[in-house]
C-alpha cells in the first residue's frame, strides 16, 4: 500500500502529484502487480484532498494500463513500471557514482544538477512528455 | 432524480424594501456530487445564498431549485451549517446527537456522528455552553453528517478549528462526500485552505456572480502573463493588470494563443481570487454546464 503525500505548495496539481507518486512507488517496486491502491475514501480522509481529483489520477493511471478498477472492490497495479527496482544494479552502479562524485568533493547541488544535465541529454523524447503533464497542471 | 443539486435563476434578496441589495440577479447551476467552494469578501453574500438554499429565507427576486425541488420541499435531503453554529446551550454534547436522531428518525446515522464527536474527545456529558468554539463546530458537523444529507451547505466551517481539527474534519466531509456521493457547498475567506479541497468554485463579490464552474476549467480559462509595460494584450479579455517599473503583470483571460514575449503561467485558486476581488469591473464568467450538456 502506498500513502500519498500531498504538496499544496508545489504549483503541481493534485492528480498529477498521486500520478507521479505511484509511478515512482511502481519503479521502485514498492508497489507491484496486484497491490491494492488506497481507496478514494482512504485517500481523501487521510489528506483532506477533493475526492474527484483521487479519482481522476485513478482514471489515468487506468487509461495508461498501469492499474484496472474492480468494481466494487478498489484498484489493482496491472503491471509495473521501468526496469529499475530499488535492488536492481543500474541502482547499485549509480550509488558507486555518488559515492565517487561526493569523493571528488561535489556538493548534492552540484550532483543534482549534473544527473539533471544528462537526463535532458539522454531522454529528450521523455523530458517532452513530463513537460505536457507539467502544462496540465 | 436530478443531476443539479442547485440552480439559480436571476435570484435576488433584499433584506428590507429600501435595503441594500444583498444578492443581485445571480444565475447558477451547481451539478450533484461536487465540492464546491463559496468564496468572496466580507459582505458579499455568501451566507444570504447558502441560508437561501437552505430555506431559512426566501429569495425577493427569481427562484432557487434545490435537488429538484423548492428549498422547503428539500429540507429532509439537506444539512446546513450556520456561521454561528446554532446549538441548545443548555443540553449536553450527548443530548445534542440524540435530538438530531429523533429529529431525523429515518435516516440518522448514529455511527457517523459519533465518530466526528469523538475525533475531537469530547465528553458526551459536556455541556454545549461549556465547549470552546471549535469544540461547537465539531458537534454542529456531527449533527450535519448524522443526518446523511444529499447536499450540505456550510457556512464558514473550519473558521474556529485548530489546524489539526480542520484537516481531520474536512479529511472525514470529503471521505463521507466520496463514498456517498454528497454534494457540499461551504464557504469561505481564506482561499488557500479551500485548495485542493474543492472542485467547484462560486466567485461572489457585492451580490453578484463573479467566477462560476469548475475549478479546472476556471484556471484554465485564465493566464498570468508577464512582459515588458509596453506590451499589446491584444485581443485578451484583461482581468487586472499591474506595471512595475517596466514589467507588467496581467490575468488575462486569453482569445486565441499569447504569442510575442509574453511570459505565461496558468494562475492559482488565489491568484485568480485576488485579481477577481481587486478588479470589481472584470466581467463575470460562467463555466457551468447547462443541465442538458451534464452527463
């Protein structure tokens, strides 16, 4: 089960917020196929948030194959997401590099904004879609 | 059945013949099963709309339809919240919940109530005068969510609740609005605690309509753009625009693309507040879809 954490201060809409937070929870492997997602009712009464938005991030996290609603028993993962759970050794290479990066006297902004630089570099295509979810919100 | 919880047609109130007007010529519909946030200044009329919609007075001018009904017809199906959470000073908190039960035989919700009284720990031998003013406001929503209404109207709910209490309160109203499908209408000055929380918005400012529809389409509606003071917004419909030094600042609602060197952000629930309360003469915009076009 994941718990959502809401930031009313990001300028990141609500449903886009719970969208990203089950993908990341999916690509870390802290949710897998068959989980159960929190109930609408569950969501709301733990964050205060508007029950539609819970639904409407449902909904697509649905229209996207990553969930299916079962009626009258909740939201089930489908299937999971990207090929890096959190003990995979994509992780562990990327750990190493921190590691030497950090050695090498480089401050968590300097990181941070290298790590960036080459994420726009390597997933433009990608970075194009984040950008159309950012334009909804 | 219908899918408006309510809708106002040129609805008008004045409170005395010569009075001030306090709503003027407001048309609105509000489809079943939003939340909808009733915000504006002081004055503005939102306690005179939401005592309308629960009957406690009659429009002066045009109508009022109430899930269907006249707002008297609608009484069983409704809960309304006062500003001044009205309760008997002299009965006990438990007392309270058991009137609300023989006041609504048939669909009062005995567990309901009392999970609300009891997030706050109250004592069921407390007397209501000895309760602090957040401590009335927890019982008066217990009252309003044991009755199991189809709509509920509140009037300023959270305004004396610690911040704790008004997160676990809207927490359990919206819970309860998603699993049964509830239409809530509560008002409001302070904008940033309705975000997040509402899906609706019912703009008021000196009685009348500002900005009415959902929420998304409402923000969606309007740009925040940026520029150099000497910029053409063209064709846009200009909400309020500012100018410091040589930039300027404008909500605008936009017709066709900004192109040039605007800079555009898509604004806030408060900043699109703000520029509506700051500009009076911006025209209104209503988004709400007619009865026919609402699935």
């Amino acid at each position: 089960m994941v718990e959502y954490r809401i930031d009313r201060r990001s300028g990141v809409a609500t449903y886009v917020q719970i969208v990203q937070q089950t993908k990341q929870a999916l690509r870390l492997g802290l949710l897998q196929p068959g989980d159960k997602l929190p109930t609408a009712r569950e969501v709301v009464e733990a964050t205060a948030i508007n029950p539609n938005t819970v639904l409407k991030a449902y909904r697509e996290l649905e229209r996207e194959g990553l969930v299916e609603a079962r009626r009258g028993l909740g939201t089930f993962v489908r299937r999971s997401l990207g090929a890096a759970p959190a003990d995979s050794p994509l992780r562990a290479e990327l750990v190493a590099w921190a590691e030497r990066a950090r050695g090498a006297g480089l401050e968590r902004e300097d990181v941070a904004a290298l790590f960036t630089a080459v994420l726009d570099e390597q997933f433009t295509e990608h970075q194009g879609h984040q950008e159309h979810e950012g334009d909804r919100a | 059945m219908t899918d408006t919880a309510i809708e106002a047609a040129a609805l008008g109130k004045r409170f005395r013949r010569r009075g001030r007007q306090a709503l003027d010529s407001c048309t609105f519909r509000l489809p079943t099963g939003v939340v909808c946030a009733v915000v504006g200044p002081n004055g503005a009329g939102k306690s005179t709309l939401l005592a309308l919609a629960a009957g406690l007075t009659t429009p002066t001018e045009g109508t009022l339809t109430i899930l269907g009904g006249t707002p008297s017809e609608a009484r069983e199906r409704l809960a309304y919240v006062a500003q001044d959470k009205p309760l008997h000073p002299q009965l006990t908190v438990g007392e309270t919940l058991r009137l609300g039960r023989e006041l609504n035989p048939r669909v009062w919700d005995a567990a309901v109530a009392e999970r609300v009284v009891a997030g706050g720990e109250l004592d069921p031998d407390a007397r209501i005068s000895t309760l602090s003013g957040g401590q009335r406001s927890r019982v008066a929503l217990a009252l309003a969510l044991g009755k199991r209404p189809a709509l509920l109207l509140l009037d300023e709910p959270m305004a004396d609740l610690d911040p704790l209490a008004r997160h676990q309160l809207m927490g359990m109203l919206l819970a309860d609005a998603a699993e049964r499908g509830t239409t809530v209408v509560m008002s409001s000055h302070v904008v940033a605690e309705l975000e997040g929380s509402c899906d609706h918005l019912l703009l008021l400012g000196a009685g009348r309509i500002r900005l009415s529809g959902p929420l998304d389409d409402l923000l969606a509606a309007h740009t925040l753009v940026t520029g150099p003071a000497t910029g053409d917004l063209g064709p846009h419909t200009v909400v309020e625009s500012r100018t410091t030094g040589r930039q300027l600042t404008a909500l605008v609602r936009p017709r066709g693309p900004v192109g040039g060197d605007w800079g555009t952000a898509e604004p806030s629930l408060e900043e699109l507040v703000l520029s509506h309360l700051r500009s009076p003469e911006a025209p209104e915009l209503r988004l709400d879809a007619p009865e026919e076009a609402a699935v």
